[in-house]
C-alpha cells in the first residue's frame, strides 16, 4: 500500500506537467510501488531532460528546496534539483549520465526509448521499463535492487 501523502503529490506534479511538452518519467522506488513491487518509498525521483529539468523547478517555484543545477558525482552527472511538496522531497534529474568504465560518460538517457506507463488512480504515470531500471543499478552497482527488478520485470 503506497502512503496516500505520496499518491497526493504525485497527482499534483502529474496535474502539473499533464499540459506541458517536459519529457519526464518517474523513476526510483514509488514507480517500482506503482507496478506492485514490495517496496515502501521515501521520496519521488523525477528523470528528465536538461531542458525539463528547469522547466519542472519553473512550474513547481513555489516548493523548490534546491535549485536545479549541474552536479556531478564519481559515477554520476545531472543537473539537479529538489521539490519539497507536503513534506514530501521530489528530486529532478535532468540528462543523468553514468561514467563508463573507462571513465568517459555514456550518453544522457534516451528517455522515449525507455518509457512505459503505468494506469495508477486514472493517471497515464510515465516510468522507465524496468529492464532498463535493473541495468541502471547494475552500472551503480546497486547489485541487490538490480537483481529484485529483474526477477519482477
């Protein structure tokens, strides 16, 4: 059972984005608890282009707790951002990129070749397959979750 604080807020942002051209899908553990996978969520984890990034902390000025920007991690690059909606964090990834092994960077997610949806609550929810989300966490190395949405998927 997916907390109904979360399920508000998402209403809210997917309300928001319904009427714009953002490219965006859900990603992380509530579009994992979307599908039924076990898992409780702790925040809501937005992918998007660089463009939609800004655009996302545009729209939601009001609950921006950290601005988007470009940052970049060891493994990771993005431009990011936060949202804080009833208590509730919404982070935002724009162009996420993932360091290669021989330490160049991948190029920024081709979000239209990963997309699903999901019928959640009469709610089109955009998320990322989750085959594509298991090969994610295998280049973070975040082997455990891997394994769990391939054995769902």
């Amino acid at each position: 059972m997916i907390d109904p604080a979360f399920l508000a807020v998402l209403r809210q942002i997917f309300t928001g984005l319904q009427d714009s051209t953002v490219n965006w899908v859900l990603t992380g553990s509530l579009s994992f608890a979307l599908r039924g996978l076990p898992l409780e969520p702790h925040d809501i984890d937005i992918q998007t282009d660089e463009k939609g990034a800004y655009e996302i902390e545009r729209r939601f000025a009001s609950h921006v707790s950290r601005r988007v920007a470009f940052s970049a991690g060891e493994r990771m690059r993005s431009h990011l951002g936060a949202l804080l909606i009833a208590g509730i964090e919404v982070e935002i990834m724009g162009d996420i990129q993932k360091r290669l092994e021989d330490g160049t960077w991948e190029a920024p997610v081709d979000l239209n070749s990963h997309r699903r949806f999901v019928n959640f609550e009469g709610m089109q929810v955009p998320v990322l397959s989750l085959e594509y989300e298991a090969q994610a966490y295998q280049k973070m190395g975040r082997l455990e979750r891997a394994e769990m949405l391939r054995r769902f998927g």
